[in-house]
C-alpha cells in the first residue's frame, strides 16, 4: 500500500508568540509537526504495519522544515519530501500549497492519503479537501475510525457528539482528528534511523508549475493575539446572595444578558 502524508510545520500554540506588524516572530517562536497531522503520521504507520508498503510524508514550506520532516520519519515514516518554496515570488496561501501538493501527488502511485483535520495556526481545514478535489478522487474528514479491507474501507467520523460511519474505496484522502489514535514519540533508535532515510527536496519548476497561476487567492490583512483575561472575582456571602451578585455582574458588567 502506498500511503502519503501531508504534513504542515507550526508554531508551538503552547508557547509564548509574539507578533509584530500583523507577522508572528519567528525568532522567538517553537516549531512543530502540527498536532493534528501527527494523527495523520500515526495512523498511515499502523496502515503501512498491517497492509504492508510505506509512509511518504510531503510537506511544503522551506529548508527549516527538514526538521519535522525527520522527526516524522524518526516517527517511523519510510520517505520524506520537501517542496522548497523558498524561492517563491509570489504570495502564498492554503490555494497556493494545495495546488503544489496536487501537482506533485498527480505523478505518485496513491492508494491513501492522509492529512490533518486542521493547522492549529489558521485552523483553515482547506488544503486536504482542494488535493483531494484537485486529484479527483473521494474524501472524508475529521476520522475518529479506519479500516481497510482490500479496496473497501470502513470509516468512523465525528459529527456533534455523534459518530457517522461510513464506507468508501480506495484510492482516498481523509483529514485525522483527536481520538484516532495516540501518536508516538520518535525512539532513539529511530531518530539514528532517521537521519538515513532519504529525504528529497522539489521546487516550482520540478512541478511544472507557473509562479503567478498558483499565486494566493486571498491575503490576510491582519494577525493579532487575543485580549488577555481581566481578573476573576470570587463571589462570597449566601448562596442566593452570590447568585444575585452574579446576575448583576452579568447584567451590568459583562452585559452577556
């Protein structure tokens, strides 16, 4: 089975950012795999230990990310790729990555596909649904559940607190969410492994792709933290007196009612 997966490099959202001019400060911020897309590195292991083939993992971005490309392979992913962007004129965004990962998986062998369901620095959800589109072949997102039998498989997803199941074939994208399973952390076995499996580096021009067709579709005219949290307030005295005090507080203060 020939499994890839699309990778995104974060910023740690545990850490402290900063951001200057609408542009998060890269000197002081911790990079990582996205969260959600080491579900999608995890699961595309076990598929890969129970149907057999291997793990590519692609991302896009720049040399900096060879980093978490090796940590998934240290992961235990077999290849890794790196679409160096780096040299890009144009603007990017999630219709610009998209566009280069389709292009690319176009002259694979894929039976699936995974990804994360969300970056958890935009929280877009946009790039696996456009590949997906882009390659014409079925998607389903958010999966709490797979199995793979042959070309059919069975899925589990999250809808509300609910759980949708639902069957489809191969070849597929599907997007991971929290409860899939429980990512593994790199052995140092694998780490020393790690550093020689191959990790291949492509740009634009290898993907016979024009600069300005792929250009951003949108722009992002702002970035900013959100207010920090004034101090709480204990409520003391009788309970029907914290209550009263609390309606007023929400009536007056807050005016949430």
């Amino acid at each position: 089975m020939n499994i890839f997966v699309l990778m995104k490099r974060t910023f740690d959202t545990e850490e402290k950012i900063v951001i200057n001019d609408g542009v998060v400060d890269e000197e002081g911020a911790e990079f990582i795999i996205n969260p959600y897309d080491e579900y999608a590195i995890e699961e595309a292991i076990v598929l890969r230990d129970e149907h057999g083939g291997e793990v590519t993992v692609v991302t896009v971005g720049d040399e900096e990310a060879e980093k978490e490309l090796r940590t998934a392979l240290a992961m235990g992913a077999d290849k890794a790729v790196l679409i160096d962007m780096e040299d890009f004129d144009e603007e990017i965004d999630h219709f610009t990555v998209a566009e280069a990962l389709t292009a690319y998986l176009k002259e694979q062998d894929y039976d699936i596909i995974l990804g994360g369901n969300v970056a958890v620095d935009d929280g877009a959800g946009q790039v696996a649904p456009r590949v997906a589109e882009g390659l014409g072949i079925n998607q389903v997102t958010t999966i709490t559940g797979i199995q793979v039998d042959g070309e059919k498989v069975e899925i589990e997803r999250d809808v509300e607190g609910d759980v949708e199941k639902i069957e489809t074939s191969l070849p597929l994208l599907v997007t991971c969410q929290q409860g899939l399973n429980e990512p593994r952390y790199p052995s140092l076995p694998g780490i020393m492994k790690a550093k020689k499996k191959p990790l291949d580096t492509l740009d634009i021009d290898d993907l016979d792709l024009d600069e300005e067709e792929i250009a951003a579709k949108t722009k992002t005219l702002d970035k900013y933290l959100p207010p920090e949290k004034g101090a709480g307030k204990v409520l003391e005295g009788e309970i029907d007196e914290q209550v009263n005090e609390l309606v007023s507080l929400l009536k007056n203060e807050a005016k949430v009612i």
